[in-house]
C-alpha cells in the first residue's frame, strides 16, 4: 500500500448565472489585492483535547479543511451508514470563527471502506458514487463552499497511452467517473466551487512532467466536454532534497489559468527526511522549496487559497512514510512541536499577505 493511502484521516453567494463560482474568502468582497487566505488540514478531536492546537488554528487560519472526517473509510463504514460527527464539528468550529471550511473529497481511489470491494459493475458504481455525492454535498449544500471534486486521478507514472491511476471509479467507470462526479456535484450545489486536486508536479524530472503533462491533457478533455471544473488544487508535498522547477511550474500554470481555472495550493509541506540534521539548517531549507514553490505559482496568478496539511511538526503525517533515519523528529510545517513559528511560516505570511 502507498504512502498516499495513509494520509491521516482522516465558496461564493451571490453569483450570477453562467458565473464561475469562487471561494468565499472572507466576508469582504475579494480583491486582487487581498490578503491570499491562508487555511490548514485540522484533526478535529485535537481542537477539542489540545489547547495550544486549538490556538494555534485561531491564530493563523483562516480556512480549515478536515484530515479526514469526509473521505469514504470514514463517512461511510457501512454501505448504508454516514457518519458526520466529525465533519460537521470541524464546520461549527469553523463557522463560530469567522472560518470558511473546504470539503475533502468526493471521489478518491484511496480510503475506501472495505464494503465498497463487492461494488463490481459500472451500474452499481454509478449508484455508490451519485448516493455518496448526493448524500454528503446535499446535507453541506451551501455551507461548504470548495469541494475537491476528484483527487489524485493521474498516476505517478502516467503513461501516454494510460495515465489514469487505477481505483474503482477509474475500473468501472472510466475516466467518465469525473465528469460524472463534478456534473452531479454542480446539480446538488451550482454555487460550490469545484476543484480537481493533485500532487507530483513541482521538481525538474521526468516524472513530474510526465505527470503535468498528462495533467494538462486531461483537463483540456474536461473543459472541451463543458465539465464545470471551476479551479485546481495544487498539493505541494514537496520533497525537501529537490529542487523546485520553478520555470516548469509556471508554464504549467499558466496553461491551467489560461483556461479560466482558479488555483489553489491544497495540502503544502515539505518532506525533510532526506535532508540534514541541523534543524536550524533544516528549517531554512523547507522554507527555502515552500518558497520556491509558492513563488513559482505566484509569478503567474495569486493563488485563491494556500493551505498546509497540518499546522504543526507535532501533528504530521509525514513520519509514517517518510521517518528520518537519524532518529530525529521531522519538521514538515509552519509551527514546530512547540507551537513556534519557523522559517516556513515567516515565507507564508509573506506570500500571503494583503498587497498595496
């Protein structure tokens, strides 16, 4: 199983027809001179049990988007059984905060509970897909205002002639199963921005442009096919020991924004095993990619939402996959364990900050 498997788990009022929705920022009317939001992946019993990650969030946030609490194998342990506890806790918490909160997602091929393995036909995918859709975006139809439509379609290694990563959706559905689900998502919520999230574009391989260039190639086919596709989420789990191709993503960029999409970056960190053991050398450098990579993005467009997967080092997915062999703790994130910001922190606030 893929690390990816493992990811803890667990936007707009007031739009015209024919308008593309976009993420309600903030109570404000947006303005190419407003502050980009700055937003974190929450664990929402933390908020509850940790008071220095409950300050933490109120400090530096303002959007929040669940760890888990909206991917199958947690909303669904059973075919006929949603379970919205915490959900619907991380949206009162966000909504008693002046916070906007993002949905985390619809169609994936990992976190699947294990009853979806006797889904065999394109009939009975058809049904599980448009239950769940109709299901969870109707109960937040309005209150939820971004969805990650579809994560992670493409494969890691996208070849020309099959690019799609595997999943039962992708099986018995074909690549269809995403017009499906950003149709049916538009009919259940037209004022919700609909997001195509991905990760594996940022470094000078041929690996990542592979990936963007398979990328690129399925979402001209989505816009030619009028599937409202309204932004792309960016991931930016970006591996510390390489280099930000920074020209590559630009261009790729600019490509995605020419065709009228929004971007936003949807679950940045960056992964330190690989790089030295100084933590003060460490810090500077997972600035120094978050940087690189925010930069990239920025000399295109202003991204409408950045957003890291967890707030601090003490909370991180990142140790299950990628644990340093030195023994020492990894420092993926703006905060340390300690609730301090680092050199990460001092670039997104930047980044992020309201221009004259």
């Amino acid at each position: 199983m893929r690390r990816r498997q493992f990811v803890l788990g667990g936007l707009s009022a007031g739009l015209g027809a024919g308008a593309t929705p976009a993420l309600a920022l903030s109570k404000a009317k947006p303005s190419p001179r407003a502050a980009i939001p700055f937003g974190a992946a929450i664990r929402v019993d933390l908020l509850r049990d940790d008071l220095d990650y409950r300050r933490a969030v109120l400090g530096n946030c303002q959007l929040v988007v669940g760890e888990g609490g909206l991917k199958w194998i947690d909303l669904r342990p059973q075919e006929n059984q949603f379970v919205f506890d915490h959900p619907d806790r991380l949206l009162a918490f966000a909504d008693a905060n002046g916070m906007r909160m993002r949905g985390h997602t619809l169609a994936w091929y990992a976190g699947m509970p294990k009853w979806t393995e006797a889904i065999k036909t394109k009939k009975a995918a058809e049904h599980a897909l448009y239950e769940h859709i109709d299901t969870v975006v109707g109960r937040y139809k309005g209150r939820i205002p971004s969805w990650d439509v579809v994560n992670e379609a493409i494969s890691d290694n996208p070849a020309i002639e099959k690019p799609m990563r595997r999943s039962i959706w992708q099986d018995l559905l074909g690549t269809q199963h995403i017009d499906m689900a950003f149709r049916r998502t538009a009919a259940v919520d037209p004022q919700a921005q609909l997001v195509l999230n991905d990760f594996g574009f940022e470094n000078p391989t041929d690996q990542c442009r592979a990936k963007r260039t398979a990328f690129l190639r399925l979402v001209k086919e989505l816009k030619d096919r009028d599937v409202p596709v309204h932004a792309i989420g960016l991931q930016g789990h970006l591996p510390g020991e390489k280099e930000i191709d920074r020209d590559g993503i630009s261009r790729f960029v600019a490509e995605l924004h020419g065709m009228g999409l929004a971007i936003l970056v949807t679950e940045l960190d960056v992964i330190d095993d690989k790089l030295p053991a100084d933590s003060l050398v460490r810090d500077e450098i997972v600035a120094m990619r978050a940087e690189a990579f925010l930069q990239a993005i920025g000399d295109v467009c202003r991204p409408e939402a950045v957003l890291t997967w967890g707030i601090t080092d003490k909370f991180t997915w990142v140790p299950i996959w990628f644990s340093r062999k030195d023994g020492r703790p990894n420092r993926p994130l703006p905060l340390d364990a300690n609730y301090r910001p680092k050199p990460m922190m001092r670039v997104i606030n930047e980044f992020t900050r309201a221009r004259p």
